[in-house]
C-alpha cells in the first residue's frame, strides 16, 4: 500500500500563522492568516475586506490572546471606535 502524503502537510506550502484582530473597544473583527509569524506594535495588518490597518497592541500571551489557537490577539485601529472615546 502506498502512503499519501497530505497536502496539508506539504513542506513546499508557505508557511501562515493565524491572528485574531479585535478593535480597540474589545470587539473580535475576524480571525485572518498572515505569512509572518509574528507581529509587533505600529505594524500594519490586513483586515478581510483588504483595508490595511495599523496594529496597536498585541496580546500574545496564553489567557489573553493565544485562545483559539491563534499566534496572538492583535487589537487595531479599524476606525471603528470614534477618536472622543479614545
């Protein structure tokens, strides 16, 4: 019997690490993939309807922002939150 090799686990597939982006009141925009592994303040992220927006904190750590198996929580300015609450 041959064995199939997945392609799921193909080593020739990019890597992509999955983050959750929530505003900055807290609320979850959408869970997004990105081919780097890790994301620092003041970088920008892609939301899911292609709009880049800046990161502006990152929860990376495991009660607050690994839940759900993503690499971090990163929280962005979506423009949601209007500037008098900031």
């Amino acid at each position: 019997m041959r064995s199939r090799k997945s392609s799921r686990f193909d080593d020739t597939q990019p890597a992509v690490a999955r983050f959750r982006l929530i505003d900055m009141a807290g609320g979850e925009i959408a869970i997004v993939t990105d081919a780097r592994d890790s994301i620092t303040d003041g970088e920008t992220v892609a939301l899911p309807d292609g709009r880049s927006v800046a990161v502006v904190e990152v929860y990376d750590d495991e009660e607050h922002g690994k839940d759900g198996g993503v690499a971090a929580t990163l929280v962005v300015d979506d423009g949601s939150v209007p500037e008098h609450f900031q």
